[in-house]
C-alpha cells in the first residue's frame, strides 16, 4: 500500500502554494531518475513519498494552458481595484477562481504507483467529491465533455458546477487539483466565464448554496481525505516518519 503525507496549508498566497507544489514535484521526479540510475547498477530503490495538499487562498483568478484570456471578463485595473490576483498557470482546463470557503486539493502523486491512466485519475478525483457530497445528501454527476462534478438541472435550477478540475502532469508526477466550492462567495464567478463555458443552461454553485447553511470546513476536509485515501488504496503518514 502506498503511503501518502497530508499537508494543510490553510490560507496561502497562490503563488507560494504554486512554488510549494513544484518543489515537492521536482523531488518526486528526482527520486524517479536516481531510481532509474539504481536499477541499471542494481541497488535498492527509493520509494516515493506522494503528497497531499489542502488549502484556501485568498481571491485569485488562474488561466489554464488550454485557455482563453477572453473568459476574463476584468482589465488590470479592475482586477486591482477588488482585490483579485491573476495567475496564467500549466494546468490543463479554461479560467477558474479560487478564493475563502473554497477546499483547493493539490495531489502531487507518482501515478506509476496507483495507475498509468490520466482519465482514470480525473475519473477518480470526481469521485471523491461525489462520494464527499452524498454525505450531505447530494447528488454529483459528470457530464459528458466536461470535467468536475455537478449537480443535476431541476425545474428550478440549471446544471450546477460545484467541483472544478484541472492538471498537470510530467512524467507521470501529478500537480494541481481540485476546486470544491464549499463557502465561496459566488459572485466572484461573475468576473469570469467559469472553465470557458458560456451556457445558460450551466452555472456554478456551493455546498453552502444547496444546503442552505455554512459548513464546517473541518469536518469537510476530513471526509474528502477518507474517499481519497479509499479511492487510490493508500495510507497516511506522518511527515516526520515518512
């Protein structure tokens, strides 16, 4: 079983839980070639100790490679004037927002120790928030074409985003993650076409939203680590012991 350290980072600046991520990748992909270089002299191997990060940050809009500038929908100086940083990043997906009461997860794993797949990945990471949420009594569903997980149109309601999904890998070391609106301010999306998607029939939406009350943001966490952990067969691990 493969083991996994847990880092909470609480509420960091993207570009310092950029620059954390990448290191802890970098080392990953260390290890991964000075494995390559024992196995040809016969020398035992180093295992890998993947990661996995929590965190909020503080209101940022991040431009992923396959997107559009255009889904901005703010110049500099507005962006400046309510308090907004903007990143241009290298993960997969359109433009998103991270901000307070959002759960960003960072897995950063050797999927050469779970899975060659990159779908079954993104699959995966669904599904943990699917699981996460049908604790509260929720329903997620993917929708063919998209990623992140949903929340089925009613007669009131469209299809609501509650989970945005976007990564990055080489070599098969995993970064960025996940974004799982918990208490975000919705309004926030307002600023932006969410993921590129600019369909009436799609919105954004939050725990918060659909259950009416403030979640514990705790507690939450704690349900997300469960189904990661269930998910991707593998145990936690103290830092100081890995």
């Amino acid at each position: 079983m493969e083991q996994v350290v847990f880092k909470d980072l609480e509420v960091i600046d993207y570009q310092k839980a950029w620059d954390f991520q990448t290191q802890v990748h970098r080392e990953l992909v260390s290890l991964k070639l000075e494995n390559r270089k024992r196995e040809k002299e016969g020398t035992p191997l180093l295992h890998p100790i993947h990661q996995l990060l929590f965190c909020e940050h503080p209101p940022v809009y991040t431009l992923g490679k396959s997107g559009s500038l255009d889904h901005l929908l703010l110049n500099e100086i507005e962006l400046a004037e309510q308090g907004f940083q903007f990143y241009k990043i290298n993960r997969g997906g359109d433009i998103t927002y991270h901000g307070p009461g959002q759960l960003v997860g960072y897995p950063i794993f050797d999927l050469e120790y779970f899975f060659r797949d990159v779908h079954k990945y993104v699959r995966y990471i669904e599904e943990v928030i699917i699981r996460t949420i049908a604790e509260y009594g929720l329903l997620g569903k993917r929708i063919s074409g998209y990623t992140g997980v949903w929340l089925a149109a009613d007669e009131w309601k469209p299809n609501r985003k509650i989970c945005a999904i976007g990564v990055h890998l080489s070599r098969w070391v995993t970064m960025h993650g996940f974004a799982f609106n918990i208490n975000s301010q919705l309004e926030h999306f307002q600023h932006i076409i969410p993921c590129g998607i600019d369909d009436k029939d799609k919105a954004v939406t939050s725990l918060a939203e659909e259950l009416g009350r403030e979640i514990d943001m705790e507690d939450l966490k704690l349900r997300v680590k469960k189904h990661f952990a269930a998910l991707f067969d593998y145990a936690y691990v103290d830092s100081r012991n890995a």
